[in-house]
C-alpha cells in the first residue's frame, strides 16, 4: 500500500514538473476551459496522451477491483438480500464508470467528435458538473433507507411517530 501511495505521489510530482516546464497551461476565459497555448505542440499532445491512458487505466482497475469483489461476496453468502445488495452496487458502479468513460473519451477528443465552439467547450464543463451530482442522485435511486430519509428531510413523506409520555407524579409531602 506505501508504495503504490509513493508511486502516485511521484507520478503526480512528474506530471506538475513537465506541465509547469513544457505545456504551461493557461486559461481562455473565452472558451471557459485551461489549455495550453502551444495547443496543437508535441508537449501537450504527450500530456494529453498520458493523461487519457492513465485515468482509464485507473478507472478500469478499480471497475475490475469491484466486480471481484461483489462477485467474492456473492459466493461467501447465501443470503438473497446481499446479493441484490451487491447487485445493486454493480449497476452503480458499472453507471458511473460508464458515464465517467465516456466523459473522459469525449473531453479528451472532442475535436474529433463535436464541432469546435465555445458552446462545445460549454456542454463539457456541463457535462463534469453534472457527473458530479450523479452518484447522489444514483444513491437515492437505490438505496431504500437513503430515500426513506431523504424524503423525510424534505417533509415529502410522513416524519416517524413519536410517543409522548407524560408523567404526572403526586406527592403528600
């Protein structure tokens, strides 16, 4: 575990130390988006590359990493309820590697696939916000008690009964 920590923090200090030397990145408040000025230079063609194969590299492993765990849990039990627990937890994951995959492929070759404007650059940035707000919105989809709570928090379902005790004591003293 140390050392893949140590190998993510060497390749995360390599990465800052080849974009801060040869791809400077600045942002075009035009096109809403950090890019290289060099943007069609060697350097940042590189970065890109590295970039790409890396984050889905490691999506893919985590994805992997996943399904051998559901799959591991569903032999040790028995139980029908962990299974459609763990079930459910596949589809989560498999959505949102999905839908991260192809944002990650579409931001990286956007330039072949959708025409180049500022609306383009535009749906992307729309495209990362709303990834972000899908695992919540996944969880409420398959998670009976997040729900459950969710719904009391904004007063759509009926708050839990609570009992009212009340004790009333008498004394001759």
């Amino acid at each position: 575990m140390k050392i893949a920590l140590l190998l993510s923090f060497v390749y995360c200090f390599v990465v800052w130390i080849y974009t801060f030397l040869f791809v400077k990145i600045v942002y075009y408040p035009y096109r809403f988006v950090w890019n290289s000025p060099y943007e069609h230079g060697i350097m940042n063609k590189i970065l890109s590359q590295v970039d790409f194969v890396v984050s889905m590299f490691c999506m893919s492993l985590t994805f992997l990493v996943h399904i051998a765990m559901v799959i591991t849990i569903c032999k040790l039990s028995n139980r029908r309820n962990v299974r459609q627990n763990e079930r459910q937890l596949l589809i989560h994951a498999t959505l949102l590697f999905g839908v991260l995959a192809t944002l990650i492929f579409v931001y990286h070759y956007s330039d072949s696939i959708i025409p180049n404007t500022e609306w383009a650059y535009v749906g992307i940035e729309i495209y990362w916000i709303l990834y972000c707000g899908l695992n919540p919105i996944l969880y409420l989809a398959f998670s009976k008690s997040i729900r459950r709570t969710y719904l009391r928090f904004v007063r759509l379902a009926p708050q839990k009964r609570q009992n009212i005790v009340t004790v009333v004591a008498a004394s001759r003293y």
